[in-house]
C-alpha cells in the first residue's frame, strides 16, 4: 500500500540521493556548463545623440551600454523672446550658455539672423562639451573670446558648474568688470538662477531666454526589458548627469517598476560627475552612489573601475530546469516541483537504520589512509596562513602609516609653499597698491595743470580776439555799454532826461564812423531818441518834494480830540452901569440888579459845558499819549509812498496816499488849516502821479546785439 512518506523517510531518502550523487560526480565527468561571467552593462541617461564620444570609450575598454534617456530636449514653447536677443546682440556685453542643448539651439534660431558670431562679442560656457558646440558652430579661439572653466590638473576634481563659470568670469573681468553692463543668459526652460543671481549682485543687468525645455521622455518596451534584466541581477551600473534626471528616474521606477525592482535599483551602483547630483539621489534613496568628477575622461576611469571591481557570476541553469519569464520569477515557490512519495510497504525503521550505518567510506581509489592523512595535515596549513596573512597585514600597515607620514609631510611641505606664495603675493599687492596710489597721485597732479593750461589757453584766446579788434569795434562797444547804463537808469528812475542824453551822446560818438554797421545803430538811436522826446514827463522831483513837505507838518497836526476852544470869560457889570439901566428901562434899581446878576450866574454856567459835533467817534477814543503813534504811522506811509514814486510802482503809491489821507480825515482835526494843507499836497502828489509807460532802448540794444554777433 502505498502512503505519504514521513518526516524521517524523506530526510533519509534526501540523504541517500545526495551521497549517491556526490559519488557519482566523484567517478564521473560533470554534465553541467562551467560558471561564466555575464558582461557589465553600463545605462546611460544622458539626452538622445549626446553620448557619442562617451559611449565609444566605454566600448573601447569592452564596457556594454545601454541608452536610457532621462530627459528629453524639446523646443521652447514660445523662442520669441531668443530671437529678439539674438537679433539685438550688440547690447550686450557678454553671452552665457550654460549647455551644448543651449549652443545648438540658440545658434539653430541664430541662423536667420547671420551666419557669423559678432567676433567682439565673449562668450561664456560651463564645461568642455559646450566648448567643443561652440566649435561646431564656428565659435573658437583664437577667432573668438570664449571663457569657460579651465581644466584641473590631473589630481584635482574637476568642476564644471555655474560656480565655476562665476570664477572664470570674474578672473576675466574682475569683481566690477561687469558693473552696469547687459549680460544674456541662453539657458532652458526653468534653470537655475544662481549665475544670474551673482552677476546682478556684481552690478550686471542680467537677461535670460529659454532656447529649449526639458520633458520626461518615455522609453521604449524593449529598453524597460532590458532594464527588468539587468535588475534581476547582471552586473551594472546607472550614470546621470544631472538632479533633474535623478528625480525622472524616480517618476519613471514608480511608474514601470514593482517594488522589488525599485529597492534594487536604488541598491545598484550610481555614478554622478557632481556632488549636487548625488545629493539629490541620496536624498531619493540610492545608497551606492560615486562622484566620478566632470568629464568623460573621469567617468570613463570611475566606470571601468566598478566594471572590474564587479564580480556577480551567472550560473547556467542545468538542463532539465525549464526557463520563467520576469513576470513568472515571483511564482517560482508554486511551481517547485514535490518530492516523490516513498514507495509502499517501506518500513518507518529505516530512518533508525539509516542513523545508526557507518559513516560513508572515501570514493573508490582513494585509500582510507591517505584520506585520513591529508585530513591531519590541515591543520598546520592553516596555522601557516594564519602567521602569513597576519605578516602581511603588519607590512601593510607599516606601509600605509609610511604613506601616511609622507602624504603628512608633503601636505606640511605644501602648505608652506602656499603660505610663502601667500606673502610673496602679499607683497606685491602692497607694491601694486602703492604704485597705484602713486600713478593716482601723479594723474591729479596731471589733471591740475591741465585744467591750468586750459584757463591759460581761454585768458590767450579771450587776449587775442581783443587785439583782433578794430577802433570801429572797440566804439561800439563803448556805445552798448553806455546804452546799457541809461536803460538801466530809465527803468529803475524813470530819467527820461537822461536816458535821451546818455543816446545822444552815443550817436555822437557813432558820427565818426565809417564803418556801415555803425549807420545801422544810429538809425536805431535815432529812433529810441524819438521816442524819449516824445514821453511825457513827470516831475518826480517836485511830487517827492511835496511828500517831503508832507512829512515836516505832520507834528504840528493837531489831533480831533485836541482841538483848542474858546472859552467865555464871566465877568460883572459895573455899578454905575446898573443905574443906567435902570434909569433907561424906567425900573428899580434892584430889578436892574437882579437882571444884571442872574445874567453872569448864566454866562458862568455856561462856560462850564461845551458841545461840539463830531463825525468819528474813534478820534475821541485815542489818548492823549497815544498821539505819538498815531502821527508815526502817518509819517510811515508818506515815506513808502515817497518810494514808490522814486521807484515808479504806482499802485504801491496809490495805496499808501490813500491810507495817509485816510489817516488824517479820520484822527486830526480837519477843521485846522494845516490839516487842510497836508491833505492838499497829498491830493497833488497823487494827482501828479499818474502812470506814464516808459520806453524802453530795446531798438539800440538790438542793433548792437546784431554787430557782436556778427564780429
């Protein structure tokens, strides 16, 4: 009867086909393909046809590649903006491209405009590459000024960033070369802005355009298989050149990958050319990362050294195995084959059996002695190779501290050197400095006798051209300088007198003569001559005068409230008087008397009350000690009046003799004479004054103005 084998049936049958398969393969040759190595395969995400030269090296040193585009080079969605630039590149003082996708591109729109680059005009680039598009575009040295970062020397890292590019810039150009000057960034759609950034601070007037724009490309089925073989385990390595290509590898994983072959690829190796890029990997999870430094050259050594460094044999699967597909790898536990029941009527004692045999015996034609023999003689070999790789290892150290102390000194060595280059140019700075500030010195001293030389020069030439002239020109001068007097004098005095004098006696002078400009001005004398005579006069004189006379009678003015009364004087009839009077009137004396009495009883009354009509009441309101002012501020406003007569400003003078007369009606006595008399002579002064347009010698300054022209 057959049934399901036990624990200890399958265990011993196990074990018997082992050992009978050992022995076998012990007598026998094996059947299975010997271990080969499967190639080392490096992907490469750089954009579509810009791994040429790279890819040749690779090839070169037997390296496999497989083109994995990260990124995408597609067109601007609007170049208007870069052909604008490019149209107007005269502005600008200096171009910057910061990748060959932004020569090739710009010089791709610059070819409608010209098919040569402005020779004056300097162009900046990143790195080599954008060096050697340049140069496919026609812009070389020495034709050209191109400025891009130099190389390093073979053991430094090399850098081909925007920070180095700043360098190379400001080495060329100095820290203030740039200073308010236009500077044009070809760049794509969305760079980064650090260069810009530095080259406003440095006082440049940046301008960037986009040439092209980046997008997530979409790989091909056959280029996602081959990934999904390499990430089954092959030998590889990932290069990207760039942080934006590390984040769209990230998307793409998401997309096309399982979570398996994720956590393998950010396990496979990772070689980026700067350490910005690796930082962003790492930031995403890829934990075998290498800076191999920019350059192909440096990527190639960094790449075939992790080729020969990678040891991952493929085994051949044996014949009978039958092949699975990707898809089918993760089902390989299902379809692991069960193992063959035991056969019916085996005893569940064999296991005992089978525990308690000997031990197997050595393969046929080894004889038990010599297998126990050699089994004796391992341990002293490897007592000796413990004492030897322990040798080596205190030689290896011994070396390596030996390297150590030498690097140490070397560094020491170096470092002096630097320090003594530190002062040596230290020195020369201060030299520098010192001649500068002497050539500094040297030049203001320069400026100052220039500016000397050029006032001497204006003194010679001012010197030459009065001797250059003639008698005819030194009299006209004479005459506009005295018309220019007496038209000063007319508008300020109003001197008609004489302003036609100082004409008449200029045409005098022009009678002499002959020169035909000279009969130019006289008529134009002749003519302002005919309109002085012509302007009636105003005695200012005689008006000041009357305003003088005005202002010496003021004091004696007397006020409203100190009008002078007179006064009734009582007095008493004689007695004799009273007789008459009586004697006349036909009554007693007595009554005579009385009468007599009660008159002077009246008359003295009557002096003590006065009554007096009076129009302004505020006359009677100023105190006596107040006169004072009242009489001072009269006095003000005749002497303004009397300079504005002087000074022709008629509505000034009409204004202050209105508030004098206004002053006396209203504060004096207007009944006194001589406050009658004051208000006469201000009435005259007023009357007299009246506005007279002046003319002018606008027609002889004219004519004069013509002839120094023309001389």
């Amino acid at each position: 009867m057959t049934g399901a084998p036990t624990p200890e049936n399958r265990d011993g049958q196990g074990r018997r086909d082992s050992d009978a398969m050992a022995a076998e393969g012990a007598s026998a040759t094996p059947t299975a393909a010997p271990t080969a190595a499967a190639p080392f395969t490096v992907v490469v995400t750089r954009p579509a046809g810009q791994s040429d030269s790279l890819v040749a090296q690779l090839a070169a040193r037997r390296i496999r590649t497989l083109d994995f585009p990260l990124i995408a080079i597609a067109p601007a969605h609007d170049d208007a903006p870069l052909r604008a630039a490019l149209n107007g590149l005269d502005r600008y003082a200096l171009v910057v491209f910061v990748s060959p996708n932004a020569v090739d591109r710009a010089f791709a729109s610059y070819a409608s405009v010209s098919s040569i680059w402005p020779h004056p005009l300097p162009v900046a680039v990143v790195g080599p590459a954008s060096v050697a598009a340049l140069a496919r575009h026609g812009v070389a040295a020495p034709d050209h000024r191109v400025i891009s970062p130099p190389v390093p020397a073979d053991e430094e890292p090399a850098r081909f960033d925007s920070e180095a590019l700043y360098a190379a810039l400001e080495a060329t150009f100095g820290a203030t070369g740039l200073d308010g000057r236009r500077v044009l960034i070809v760049r794509g759609d969305g760079g980064r802005e650090w260069l810009a950034d530095r080259l406003r601070e440095a006082g440049a007037e940046v301008e960037t355009v986009a040439a092209y724009r980046r997008v997530v490309p979409d790989p091909a089925i056959g280029v996602w298989q081959q990934v999904h073989a390499l990430l089954a385990g092959a030998p590889h390595a990932w290069l990207v050149t760039s942080s934006e290509g590390v984040r769209n590898l990230e998307e793409l994983a998401h997309e096309h990958l399982t979570a398996g072959e994720i956590a393998q690829l950010k396990h496979a190796p990772l070689v980026a050319p700067h350490p910005r890029i690796a930082e962003t990997a790492r930031g995403l999870g890829f934990d075998r990362i290498t800076v191999s430094g920019a350059g192909d050259e440096r990527i190639v050594q960094t790449l075939s050294g992790l080729a020969s460094s990678a040891v991952q044999p493929v085994q051949n699967p044996p014949a009978h195995a039958p092949a699975h597909s990707r898809m089918t790898d993760s089902n390989n536990a299902s379809n692991t084959p069960t193992p063959p029941a035991a056969p019916s009527g085996a005893s569940p004692r064999s296991s005992g059996s089978r525990e308690s045999a000997p031990p197997l015996t050595p393969p046929p034609g080894v004889p038990y002695g010599n297998e126990r023999a050699r089994r004796g003689a391992g341990g002293p070999l490897l007592w000796v190779v413990l004492v030897l790789v322990a040798a080596a290892s205190g030689t290896g150290g011994y070396l390596l501290n030996r390297k150590i102390d030498q690097a140490g000194q070397q560094l020491v060595a170096r470092q002096q050197a630097a320090d003594a280059q530190t002062a040596q140019l230290r020195a020369r700075t201060e030299q520098t400095l010192a001649g500068v500030q002497a050539t500094e010195s040297h030049i203001s001293q320069l400026e100052g006798r220039l500016t000397d030389a050029q006032t001497s020069q204006q003194a010679l030439a001012q010197q030459y051209a009065d001797l250059a002239k003639t008698r005819d020109d030194w009299t006209l001068a004479e005459v506009g300088q005295m018309l220019s007097s007496a038209s000063e004098q007319l508008q300020l005095t109003g001197n008609t007198q004489l302003a036609l004098f100082a004409l008449q006696s200029a045409d005098n002078r022009l009678a002499g003569s002959s020169n035909p400009q000279a009969l130019v001005v006289r008529k134009a004398i002749a003519q302002d001559i005919d309109k002085l005579k012509a302007t009636p006069s105003t005695d200012l004189t005689g008006l000041a005068i009357k305003l003088d006379t005005a202002l010496g009678r003021i004091d004696a003015l007397p006020l409203a409230g100190e009008a002078p009364v007179p006064r009734a004087k009582p007095h008493a009839a004689a007695p004799g008087d009273v007789a008459k009077t009586a004697a006349a009137n036909g009554e007693p004396r007595w009554k005579a008397w009385l009468d007599q009495f009660a008159t002077g009883i009246g008359q003295q009354i009557a002096s003590l009350v006065q009554v007096r009509r009076i129009d302004n009441a505020d006359a009677m309101l100023v105190a006596p000690d107040q006169g004072y002012f009242v009489r001072e501020n009269v006095k003000l406003r005749l002497l303004s009046a009397r300079l504005s007569l002087l000074s022709r400003n008629d509505a000034t003078l009409k204004a202050d003799l209105a508030a004098a007369d206004g002053a006396l009606a209203r504060y004096f006595d207007n009944a006194s004479k001589e406050t009658q008399a004051v208000r006469d002579l201000l009435k005259e002064v007023n009357a007299g004054s009246a506005s007279v347009a002046l003319p002018n010698l606008d027609t002889s300054l004219q004519a004069i103005g013509q002839f120094r022209s023309r001389g």
